[in-house]
C-alpha cells in the first residue's frame, strides 16, 4: 500500500493536476468571488474517454503584451508584499483561513491578468529572468567599450528598457519568503491546491531570482578578477622595464664616470709632461748661467 505524503513543505510544488485535497480547480472573477471554472464546450460524442479534467485545464496560448509583463512583475511584487503583510498582522488561525483571500485581492488589483493562472506567470517569469540576466552579462561585458546610450544597447538586447529596469529593481530587493508562518498554521494539515500554488509561485520567483543576483555576482567577481590579475602583470610588466631601465641608466652612469676618470688621467699626463718639460727647460738655462759665470771668472 503506498504511504501518502502529509509533510506541507514537500507539497508546495505538486504539478497543478494534483488535486491536494478534492476540491475543484477555481478562478477569480472580475469582481473578486471565486468560482468554478467552466469546462469548454465539446463539440460531438463525450463518453468515449475524453479527459474532463485535462479539458479544464486546457487555456489557449496567453499573449503576453509588454503592458502584461510589466503588470506580472508589479504582481509578483504586490503579491511579495501581500505575503509579508498577511504573516506580520494575521493571527495563525485567520492565516490559514483567510490567505487566499488575500491573493484574490492583489489578483484583482491587475485586470490584464484576470485570464492567466498562476503556472503561466511563472513560465513567464522563468523565461523573462534568465533572459534579463542575458542581457545584463551582455551590458557588463561591453560596459567599457559600449558608444551607445543604455536605452539602445538594452532594446537591440529585445527587451524593453522599462521591462529590464522593472526586472532590475525587483531583482535587486533580495526577496526572501518565509513559509514557516504558514506551516505552523496548517498544523500538519496539508493546504490547499491554491493555496500551495500560490505560496509555491512566490518561492519559485524569489529562487529565480536569487539565481540571477548569484549569476551577475558572479560574472562580477570574474570580470574584477580578471581586471586584477590583468593589473598585477601590467605592474610586473612595468617592473621589468623599469629594472632593466635602472639597470641600463647604471651602466650609463658606470661608462660616464670612467671616460670621465680616463679624462683626469689624462689631464694628469698632460699636467705631468708640462711640468717635466719645465723642469728640464730650467735645468738647461741653469747650466747656461752657471756656465757663464764659470767663464767670466776665468777672464
């Protein structure tokens, strides 16, 4: 006999056609009241094994407008905030009872999502945040040499500066879901299919976006570790040069005070022979005189 799953933390991310507790799948209507979703006409026979439930959750593709996605961020964080909000000022029963209702009150604050379930917004948000990321590696890369203002760079990219800048900020709040609340509130008892949806909605948004804080930290850190250690070899490079600069100016001074030592000497043979020169020219007048004087006494 298979054992069933009661442990709240590992239901969260059951694919939406897990029922968690029987109860059928709704939607918000434009008013805010909730309701059972309506099966799509079917055209012919019925009976011969058609899946009704697969039928139900079978949505036509979503066409999401640039205005849509700006209103799926503004959602998620609207939702963030709602979260926050619930667990600070909610006692833990009325947050077991009342915690949809206050995802059917930010839901409805955003019109152009009336007709998109929850496992769409975070398809969207699946493809939206690697791609911001994408981009973002793009514009750090080329940062130093870009000529183009950040407008253009962003929007040759394929994203909209508003969408980027939206994504940005949101990226940059670091937010952090806290579930603990909410499974003590559950007392082992498992939440229902919404309920889990929406709370597992918020978990896999904040997670994608700690992935691309980590990404771009991490493309970071590279690219400064590459500028350093790019800077350490310019700085030994500059070294050499200027080691065999100082070595060469060495020798220039070594080879300037040697012609300049053979200059010295030089003039010191010159002076030598000068005075030797003298010396003998005064020995010679010397003997001239004194051999006068020798005849002039003979006389």
């Amino acid at each position: 006999m298979e054992t069933q799953n009661n442990d709240p933390t590992t239901r969260l991310m059951a694919p939406e056609n897990m029922d968690f507790d029987g109860e059928p799948e709704t939607e918000a209507s434009p008013s805010g009241s909730v309701h059972s979703a309506p099966l799509p006409r079917i055209e012919g026979d019925v009976g011969n094994g058609v899946n009704l439930a697969a039928l139900r959750r079978r949505r036509p593709p979503f066409d999401w407008t640039d205005e849509r996605t700006l209103q799926l961020i503004q959602f998620f964080r609207a939702m963030y905030r709602k979260h926050k909000e619930m667990l600070t000022l909610l006692s833990t029963y009325d947050l077991k009872t009342n915690y949809h209702a206050g995802y059917e009150e930010v839901r409805n604050l955003f019109t152009n999502l009336w007709e998109v379930r929850l496992s769409q917004m975070l398809a969207k948000y699946e493809e939206l945040i690697p791609f911001w990321t994408q981009i973002w590696k793009v514009l750090d890369a080329t940062a130093a040499e870009a000529t183009a203002d950040l407008t253009t760079q962003i929007e040759r990219q394929g994203m909209t500066v508003e969408i980027f800048l939206s994504l940005k900020d949101s990226i940059e709040e670091r937010h952090e879901v806290n579930i603990q609340p909410l499974i003590t509130a559950w007392n082992g008892v498992l939440p229902s299919k919404r309920v889990g949806r929406i709370v597992g909605f918020l978990l896999e948004v904040t997670h994608q976006e700690f992935e691309a804080r980590q990404a771009c930290a991490t493309t970071s850190r590279a690219r400064k570790g590459l500028e350093l250690r790019y800077r350490r070899l310019q700085e030994h490079h500059r070294f050499t040069l200027a080691t065999l600069q100082h070595y060469r100016t060495n020798e220039q001074i070594q080879a300037a005070m040697e012609l300049l030592d053979g200059e010295i000497s030089e003039v010191d043979r010159e002076r030598g022979k000068h005075l030797s020169q003298i010396h003998i020219m005064n020995e010679l007048l010397h003997r001239r005189h004194a051999l006068r004087h020798a005849h002039a006494d003979l006389n």
